[in-house]
C-alpha cells in the first residue's frame, strides 16, 4: 500500500510537471531549466576569468587591440559609441524603468511594476557583487579614447542594457501580439539596444569582450529566474500561463485601462 501511495504521490507530481495550466507547469518547469542552464555558461566564463585562462586572455586581448585600433583611426565611430554608451548606461536605462514602474501601478498592474523592480534591482545588485568578488582590472591601453572607474566582470553596462530591454520587451509585447511586424519591430529593439551597448564598451575600450558577454549572460539568466517566480505567481492566482516570448508576461495588461480611465 505504501509503494502504491508513493507511485500516486510520483504520478502526481510528474503531471503536474506536465500540465501547462499549473503552477508547476511544463512551461514554468521549463523556464526554470533554462535560467538555470544559462547560469552555466556563466559560471564557467566566470571561473575561466578568475584562473587567468590563457587562451580566453589572447582572445580577449586580440578583440580589444582591434577594436582600440579602429576607435583610434575612426574619431567618429569612437564619438558615436561615446554616446550611445552614455543614453543607453545604467543610470538612464534605470531611470526608464522607474518611469515604467509608475506606469504600471497607475494602470493597475502593481505586481508586474513589482517585477519590473525586482529585476532591475536584484539582477543590478548581482553584478555589483559579482564584480567585487572577481576584482577584474579593465584592460589598461595606452591612448585610450575612453576610461572607467571600478571593476570589469561583468559588464554593468551589458548587465544592464541586458535587464532593461528584457523587461520591457516582456512588459509591452502585450500591446502587439496581435502583429507580427510589432513583434518584430519590439525584439529588434531590444537586441540592438542590447548588442550594441556591450559592443560600446568593447569599442571604447573599457571591457573586455568576456566582460560584456558575461554581462548578457547574467541578464538573460536574471530575467528568466524573475520570469518564472512572475508565472508561480499568475498560475497561483488563477490565471491562465502565458506565452512570454510571443505575448509578455502578463498578456492582459493591453486590455486593462488606467486608473481613474472609462472601462
């Protein structure tokens, strides 16, 4: 009778594996492996950084030694990724987010502008510690045509640039689910936001490529954690799962008016 209860216990929980509609449903499942299997990469990029790798060192190195030689040959493309550096930092990228955030709340979605924050600021506070527990120089050239303060693993800009895009392309894909070309439109943005801003600090010469491809790493994973906590929450409360990647992670958000607006 035992092993019969323990085979129903199983059962039960393996279904609930698998049935989309749960909270610990196949999708969510499914979210969790990914942040985790992207956390990964990360962990072993990290530990290659930290034992001085030699061959990560040349790559790193020969990327940089290119893309200084460039900058410094091209005073306009170095002037370019000055500025979009600078538009697109952390500072500007969080200021954006805060607006969001009371965006949200005067819409009446309190809890997505909750997750919206909490990414931010978790995924911001990762990377800060994360650079004080690596102690990274950032590569040191002579003539720079930039220079930055603090610690270079990981890439607080690519973290960043990473983390914001991320959050508002799941917060505002609601708005054009329905199009394919606003789909389109709204990842491109993202993706160059965020391939861009860590090429810029590549360019400029204040990260190594490993730092900023470690920063979009911890971003992605970041945002998939905070997403899958967002969908326990949504299937907790009764909601059905949603698509993230297709329609964001709170699909009625397009559908809900602002506070103080007609219904």
């Amino acid at each position: 009778m035992e092993t019969t209860g323990a085979t129903v216990t199983h059962r039960s929980w393996r279904s609930r594996r698998l049935d989309p509609e749960h909270s610990l449903g196949l999708r969510l499942s499914l979210t969790v492996l990914a942040a985790f299997l992207v956390l990964v990469p990360f962990a072993l990029l990290a530990l290659l950084v930290l034992g001085a790798w030699p061959p990560l060192l040349r790559l790193d190195a020969s990327i940089t030694d290119a893309f200084h030689g460039y900058a410094q040959d091209h005073p306009a493309w170095a002037a370019v990724m000055t500025v979009w550096t600078h538009v697109f930092g952390p500072g500007p990228l969080r200021v954006a987010a805060v607006v969001v955030v009371v965006w949200l709340v005067r819409r009446g979605a309190p809890r997505l502008a909750v997750w919206v924050a909490v990414t931010m600021v978790a995924g911001g506070l990762l990377g800060a510690l994360l650079k004080l527990l690596v102690g990274r120089d950032r590569p040191d050239l002579l003539d720079p045509v930039a220079r930055a303060a603090g610690y270079s693993f990981p890439s607080g800009h690519a973290l960043n640039a990473t983390l914001a895009a991320g959050v508002l392309l799941l917060v505002f894909l609601p708005f054009v689910r329905d199009s394919r070309r606003g789909r389109a439109a709204l990842w491109t943005a993202a993706l160059l936001v965020t391939v861009v801003t860590g090429l810029s600090r590549i360019a400029l010469g204040v990260h190594w490529t490993s730092d900023v491809v470690g920063g979009w790493v911890l971003g992605v994973a970041v945002v998939a954690a905070t997403s899958a906590a967002f969908a326990t929450w949504r299937s907790g409360s009764g909601r059905p799962s949603a698509h993230p990647l297709r329609e964001g992670v709170e699909p009625e958000l397009a559908d809900q008016r602002p506070e103080g607006g007609r219904a």
